[in-house]
C-alpha cells in the first residue's frame, strides 16, 4: 500500500444572510495544493520523486477548480519561503508553515490518499481534513473511495474517490467558513504570572478594589469579536480563556491576526503598570506572563 497525504488551502466564495437580503461576501480565500512530508522529508523534492502524488495533487485541484475554486501556484510560493528562510538563515522555521503563512490562505485542507493494488482490482481512497490555516481549528471531515477496478489509471481512481466526496466536504467547510465570517475566529488565550512576579489573579490593581481577574474579564469582553469570548477556569495563579473570538479581516481588508491580539493585550496590561510578555504557539494560542 502506498501512503499519501496532501494539504490544498481553499477558495471559495461565500454567500452571507443578512436579514431577509441575501448578499455576497467579498471574502474570498485563497487555495494552494502542497504535499504534506513527514519529519525527514524535503517538501522541496517531494513532488519531483513520485509521479502517483503528482496525479493525486492534480486531481484534488482539479476537483476544487471544477466547483469555483481559485489555486495559487505551490512552487511560487515555495521559492518566496525559501528565500525568506535563506534570508533569515539565523531562525529555526518551519518551511511548510511558512508556505502556508506566505499565501495569505485562509483554510487548508489534508488530503490522505491511499493506493491499494491487489489482485482483485486497483483502488484509491482519500480522507479530506480541513483546517482553518489561523488556528489549526477543524472544519470539515470527509473519506471518498474509488471503489476497485481493474486498471493501472491512478488518475481516474483518484477522481473518483475525490468525486465521492468532495461535494459534502465542500458544503461543510462553506458552512463553517459561513460561522467564522458572522462570528469570528477562535483563538485560546492563557495568562499567567512568572515564578517571580508579586501578582496574581487575585491581586487588587484599581482604586476601586478591582481584581487583576476583573480587569481582564472586562477587557476580554470589550475587545472580543461581538463581545464573545468562553473561560474554561480561573485560579489564583492563572486564566485560561479556551474561546476568544477575533474577526476574519481588519478595517482595511485584511487577514487578521491573533498577534494583533497579542499586541492589544500587552500594551493594555503595561497601561495598568505591570511589566508583561507575550509569545505565541502557533497561530492560534496566545501566552501572556505578568512579570
């Protein structure tokens, strides 16, 4: 058995109600097929050295170009990631995330595809997972089979499978696109205090005898997108806040970020005195340490 697995990051449009109106929403993300590569493997060459997962990767574009989707050029953004990797040879990076992130996608989707030769037939199969690329969030699972036949046609197995499939993975992830763009992203958010620090959540910080957990919650829900936001726990010596919503663009178009969160809620705790750092674990989990 032969074991593939590929990410496309998807474009599509969207159709949004509002009220009794339906409009069309003018945001519309972007799609890039790559391969996927284990630890070891050079997404570089990957495609160069094995002709079925070239076939496979044109089938799943194929499929998404044949219901409206749009596709970036993988290659072309490789050469961009590695020339911001050479340039910044001093940082350890991830090239396919930095692939991912240089495309400006918002979505992408993990396609396994499976080749199984035997003696009574040919077959392929195919699992779609697709992710939110800003956060890692799962969207839409589907699995598609070819069924087995008695041909050596790679291509037409994987059109097949992916015929199978894509219709009900599609309209899933719409949906979901559809849920993010009424009501925003969802980043995880955990503030702390560092071994030293003399607060915690329960250190009095306004005149008005405020708690610093106070404080935050309401910063949380004055800066939350539509003031959503869920805390799975509060101690003395952190909060975690499992659901913060944040929109899907900025006033001026584009995508936004969790880091501008970051940002917000850094310069907001040193505007109360408290010395404070922040890093992020990906793209969709903030730290903040009170110093």
């Amino acid at each position: 058995m032969k074991h593939y697995i590929i990410i496309a990051i998807c474009f599509f449009a969207f159709y949004a109600g509002v009220g009794q109106e339906k409009i069309v929403n003018t945001v519309q993300p972007t799609i890039m097929v790559l391969p996927f590569t284990k630890e070891g493997q050079d997404i570089r060459t990957i495609l160069e050295e094995d002709f079925n997962k070239r076939i496979a990767i044109a089938e799943v574009k194929k499929a998404f170009d044949s219901r409206g989707f749009t596709t970036k050029d993988f290659v072309g953004s490789l050469k961009i990631a590695l020339k911001e990797t050479t340039l910044n040879s001093g940082n350890k990076t991830d090239l396919k995330a930095n692939v991912i992130r240089l495309s400006g996608a918002d979505f992408y989707v993990e396609v396994e595809v499976y080749v199984q030769e035997s003696s009574s037939g040919n077959s392929v199969k195919l699992i779609l997972q697709g992710y939110d690329s800003f956060t890692g969030q799962s969207l839409s699972n589907e699995v598609g089979e070819s069924g087995k036949f008695y041909t050596d046609d790679i291509a037409k197995l994987s059109q097949k499978a992916v015929e199978s499939c894509a219709e009900e993975f599609l309209n899933t992830l719409n949906a979901k696109f559809g849920d993010i763009v009424e009501n925003g992203r969802s980043v995880r958010i955990n503030i702390g205090f560092s071994a030293d620090s003399e607060y915690n959540m329960d250190s009095e910080i306004s005149n008005d005898g405020d708690l610093f957990s106070d404080i935050m919650e309401d910063w949380l829900d004055e800066n939350s997108f539509k003031n959503y936001y869920h805390i799975q726990g509060i101690s003395e010596s952190e909060m975690i806040i499992d659901d913060y919503r944040i929109p899907l663009k900025d006033s001026n178009g584009r995508n936004y970020r969790a880091s501008k969160v970051a940002r917000a809620l850094r310069k907001y705790i040193k505007s109360i005195g408290l010395e404070v750092k922040t890093d992020m674990e990906g793209s969709g989990k903030i730290n903040v340490i009170i110093q």
